[in-house]
C-alpha cells in the first residue's frame, strides 16, 4: 500500500453564487488549488484522474455524468472521471477513491473534487432536493426533512443527558466567531453583530446575544432547532491534489500525510437506530480511522466535525472519541473546541457560519486542515504548531460518515 | 499494487418490474451473487466495503445516499459504502473504485453492484432523465437527446466510411438472437420471431426480417436509427465480489482475475469532437487496459461492448481494435463478432436486447464474461474454451468509458 500525501488545496468562497454554474465554481476552485501547488504543478503532464463528489447535480442543475463534464471543462478531457455520491459527504467519497487510487498505484497524482451549486432552487426546492438523502419510503411518506430529524436528536440528547437549547448556543457563537475570521465563509460575522445589524434594521433592541437568538428574528425551525442552529442554503467547490508521497516533492516541501482513512454508515432511517444520541457511522470511521494511523483521539490538534445543525458537532465530538458520550455539550461550553480551546473544532466557521455547499463540504474541511497544519490559517490560526488534523463528514442524518486524518509532513 | 480477482456475480433479470424497488432488485441479484460463490460467503464477515453504481436514483425514485441505503437493506449496515455515478458507466465505476480499494490493500473484499429503476416514470420522463447525462447548457437546449445524438454519429459513419442502415440491421439481429437464448434478457426473441408475432397481431404479411425492420412496425426515432436500433427502457440490477487474489481461493477454485482496467473520458458534448465516428474515450480505456494486461486486442476470446444504440456497438468495436477504423460493420456483416464468430460480441444478448438498466449495465456485462470464461452460459456458451474477456461500458455519447480485462484463473 503506497503512502499518500496532500500537496494542496484550493475553494471558492462559499455563499450565493447566483451568476455561477457548478462548473464554473469547480473551475474556480482549480484555479487556487493549482495557485497552491508550492513548486508548481502542470494539470495536462500530471493529473492522472479526477473524482469528483456532488450530490445532486441531477436535481440542482439538470445535469449528470459529472466526472466527463468536469474533466472537459478543467480542459483534462480524456482522463480516467467520475462522480462519487454520498449525500453531504460526497466530496469526502471523492477523497477516499482518490486515496484508494493512489494508494495502490494505480494513478500517481489525482485530483478529487466537490461542489454543490443550491441557489438555482428555491427554499423549498433545496429542502425537497436535500430530503433524498433521508429514505425516501420509510421517513419522507412521514413529511419530515432533516430539520426534523436533527431536532429529533436534539430532543433525546437534552432528555439522556443535560443541556438545553441555550447551552447548544455556545456552538452558534463559537462557529459565527470563527466564520467571521475567514474571508470565504458564506456569514462573516459574530451572532452579536447580527443582533446589532437586525435591531438597527428593525427597530428594536437586544439585551444581549441569547436575547437575540431567542427572539423572532431567530425563528423556531423544527423544536427545539431555530434558524441559526441550522447551516445555510450554498453555492461552493473545493479541489485537493494527492499524490504518492513518492513523488510529493516534486510539488511540494510541506504536504499533509493522509495517515488515518474510515468509513462507516448506520441506518438511513432514524427508525433503524436504538439511540439518537450517537452515530454509529462515525463511530466505525473513527475507529478504522484511528487504526489505520496509530493514534488515538487525544493526539488530534485540530478537528473540522459536521456541524450541518449545532446538535451534530456536539454529537460527533463524542463519537469521536474526543468527550466522553453526554459532555460533548458541556466541553463545548467549557471553551474547550474554541480557537484556544485544548481541542478547536471548526476553526473556519463551520458548516453553520462558512456555509454547507454539501458536496463541496468535505474537501473544504480538507482546505482548513491544510491551513492550520501549514501554519497558514492567519487570523484565526491556532496556537501550539498543530500537527495532526482530522476531519469528520457525514452524509444525511449521519447515516454514511468519512474520517480522514492528516499529519504534516515536516517532522 | 495488490492483484484483484472477481468470486462471483449476480443479477436479476433484465425488465419491467413494476412492483419492485431499486432495492428490492439489488437485494436480488445479490443473493444470485452470494449463491454463486462456489465455497459459501458470510455477508457479515467477509464483505468489507460497498460501492454501488446508480445513474440517477434522484430523478428515478427521489432517492439519493445510495451507498448507507444499499448496506442497510443488504444488511450490512456499518460498513464503508457509497455510490458512484459516470452515467451508463455508473458500476463500471463502481467495479474501478472496488478494484482500487482491493488493489491498495484498504479491503480484502469488496461487493460492487448496480442498479437502475427506470419504470417509474413514463417514456418522456425516462427520456428527460436519461438526457442528464449530455450537457444540458450546450446540448439539451437544442432540443437533442440521446436516439439523436447517436443518430447523428450513424449518419457521420456511414458518410466517412462504406455501410447503411441495413447493414446495421446485423447488429440488430445478432444481439436479437444472442438474448434470445439468454433467460434473463428482456427481449428472449429473434427478430423473426418478434416479425411473426407482429404479423398475427397487426391481421399483415412480411417478407423477411428485413421487411419487418423497414415497416411502420419498426418506427423511426431518429434518422436513420429506428425503434429496434435501441436499447429499452429496463429495470435491473447487478452484483460482483472483488477480492484479493491472497484470499481468492477461500471462495472459489475457479475466480477471474482482473488483469486489466482502463478508463478514459471525451468531451462531453458532440460539438467538442472532431470525427463521431471514434469514442475518444474508449481509445484511451482500451490502451490503458492493453497496456496493463500487457496484451493486444488479438488476445481477447469474447467481449461485451455497449450497444446502447446499434451504430455504438460496431463504432467501439473499432476503438477497442478489435478491427479497423471503417470496418466493424463489415467484420459484423462477416459473422465475426457472432456467437460463432472469431470475436464473439454481446453473447448475452447485449443492451439492445438483454436490456439496460443504466447504473445496473457495467457489472451485468462482467456477468456474461463470468459466465463464458467458466464455460457457463449454456445455449450461448462460445465455444473453444475462451479464457481472456473484456467488458467495455460507455456513458452518455461515449463521453466516458469504462474497459475491464478479465482472464480465467486455472491455468
């Protein structure tokens, strides 16, 4: 099995990208991944394969056949393509084929992919078109979508364990801090500037921000979730090169070693699962993950955990290994996954504040990884000299999750 | 790089199952696949991962998270899952990524399988969806689809090179007779047969096949292909196990090895192509495939190559090198690419008569391969013991192609 390296990232910025096309955002992702290739890289002589992950293409754009489409509009038609579907962690599918292909040497450079391009349908429509990752017989024929089934989470981890809805907004305030750091997240703001903006707007006044985030203008979405608890409706790409780490020199001084790969899915239904307070899914991917690099959960730096709604980054946290089950919550409110907290979760905002182009949202968890590690993350960039990453994407009410883990490569 | 070795296929028969899901027919087919490995194979503990090829379950049944769906109805949820989609190549891409999960030495066992549901929607609307895998910016705003496009492909060939639609007609009538000693063929007749029935049915006389072919019975689509110069609308699904060839031998005494695997792409629009008398991307599949295999197209005893449209069966034929640029329909006219011919192609009837369930089509021409490698297949067994196969899976207008090189185990 050869070892396989990062050599560079790239992403558009993530937010309402109404003038764009999905391939025009995966061309622009291209362009700063190769911009970030630190010796430089020639996509004709060196890109052996592409895979790309896009959820639904067929829905959002009326398009198919993504892999040949993508290839020829990168200007690398005739290369070995294709698309790799996963609901919200296709793009983290993607990563894994590209790792499996070069793993065994199969191509010795690949490019993997993600993009989602939501704005062409309305808010209903994007509903509709996300609610296929949920089953489509056992749980849609009910009329949930996964507001209400992330609430439904919510609901049994307050009622297992402690915690209220205002506890979950430590994670909300965190993710907004750290979004408004980050110049490509969709919301570049704090939850206080928010407040301050909508009370100028509207008239009104807050007494601070939970006074804020508990009035209408945070409206109740699926109980006990209300609007901010909720990740935003995006356009986005995201491009990784990974090669062998063979020949990761040639192109590179600094990669990311990829020592830890997991996958693992759990029911699709939530009918399926004895407890909502856990995902089996990460759990099996954390495992293999860990195994495969030999390390435990106290030897990550830096983790980006799918906080597609707050309820989940708490969750996730747990079934990471990094908190014990039912204190994900309180770690969070502890400061713990903050910026300067002893384990940063999302550090670039999140899903909920950098936006959640779901087919895009694994390898722009890669780019934040690829950031931190290099030292290159600015403003928000964690204390200490990180030096191993993990990112943990999930598909749907987390019935698929991907778990990769990264090292830098200096030593 | 590890080698890979196919244990076992399965497959559903190829049709009209109204009262089926897409999980329904996968889990059919894989308990043919899991009937089929000659030593026994223990779901649970044997199969490490599951990559599933599915063109558009979004359109054909509001269903999307394939990968976590498939494990849980197969009853393997918990393990690493998920789709890919390369259009009709869909599980040829899933048959790739399993062979590069098995080759890395990331899983020792890896079911890859396919499936489309396609009657859910009527004609037009199996129509529309299908055109998903054309570029709907500079090909479906025209008003084209896909009868058209390769339609436009026949007229270019037969203006390049010698030939007309009656000359195709052999293909028509080969794959006619081919499927109609195959039990799990959609159309299970030869076009004689379909002719008579027409006959009695419609109170008319006819000639010949020919004669038929040429009526109103035979309709135009689109010039100069008719009705039967297409493949149908079908329902179906398909199963492979892939594994290591280290462990082979715990399943069968008799597996196939994967000797070579290529893949290519081509622009994905017509107006991108210089000459539609040539798949640019089965060009770069077939070389790579060869060159891996370390063979020439001499070497291969049998193959099946997709004829999603007639004119496509005798344009790949030349691109794998099987026979000349400008003369596989003469090679076709010959009888050699007939069951008894010196280069057998689509023994099982091929898409235009076995049926095509899209995503379903890749893994169910490894079955027929399967099958004639082990001296299996019955009234259409080839003769002369062939030992070396080849599947060649194209997606859209040939805009990707997927080409597997399989060769008999015992030596």
């Amino acid at each position: 099995m050869k070892e396989v390296d990062l050599i560079s990232v790239g992403m558009t910025n993530f937010g309402k990208h109404f003038d764009k096309t999905g391939r025009d955002l995966l061309i622009e992702a291209a362009r700063e991944a190769i911009t970030h290739v630190d010796k430089g890289i020639d996509m004709k002589r060196d890109v052996k394969a592409l895979c790309i992950g896009y959820f639904t293409p067929d829905l959002f754009e009326h398009q198919g056949h993504i892999g040949a489409l993508s290839a020829e509009w990168l200007g690398l038609s005739g290369i070995p393509a294709f698309r790799t579907e996963s609901a919200c962690a296709s793009s983290s599918a993607a990563l894994a084929t590209g790792y499996f292909a070069v793993a065994s040497g199969m191509y010795d450079l690949v490019m993997v992919a993600g993009v989602e391009k939501m704005t062409n349908l309305d808010t209903p429509g994007v509903t509709n078109a996300l609610s296929i990752a949920a089953d489509d017989v056992f749980e849609l024929t009910t009329g949930i979508t996964f507001p209400g089934l992330f609430a439904l989470m919510a609901q049994e981890y307050f009622e297992k364990y402690s915690g209220s809805w205002e506890d979950l907004q430590t994670v909300t305030l965190k993710n907004h801090h750290n979004g408004s750091l980050n110049s490509k997240a969709q919301f570049q703001a704090e939850i206080s500037a928010i407040a301050e903006k909508t009370a100028i707007k509207k008239g009104v006044t807050f007494k601070d921000e939970m006074d804020f985030l508990k009035s209408k203008y945070n409206p109740l979405v699926a109980y006990p979730l209300r609007l901010f608890d909720c990740s935003p409706i995006s356009d986005g790409a995201s491009v990784a090169f990974l090669t062998s780490r063979e020949i990761s020199k040639r192109f590179t001084d600094k990669p990311l070693h990829i020592i830890g790969v997991g996958l693992g899915t759990d029911t699709i239904s939530l009918s399926g699962r004895p407890d909502l307070t856990t995902s089996k899914a990460t759990e099996n991917a954390a495992v293999a993950a860990y195994k495969m690099a030999r390390i435990t959960p106290e030897d990550i730096d830096i983790a980006e955990v799918h906080d597609c709604f707050t309820i989940n980054e708490v969750i996730l946290s747990e079934d990471l290994g990094f908190f014990k089950k039912g204190e994900g919550l309180k770690a969070a409110q502890e400061g713990r996954t903050s910026l300067s907290g002893d384990k940063p979760i999302n550090t670039d905002g999140g899903l909920k504040s950098k936006g959640h182009p779901v087919g895009a949202t694994g390898i722009a968890m890669v780019h934040e990884i690829w950031l931190q590690l290099r030292g290159e993350a600015g403003k928000r960039q964690v204390k200490g000299n990180p030096k191993i990453g993990l990112t943990c994407n999930v598909g749907g009410s987390s019935a698929s999750a991907m778990v990769f883990i990264f090292e830098r490569g200096e030593k």
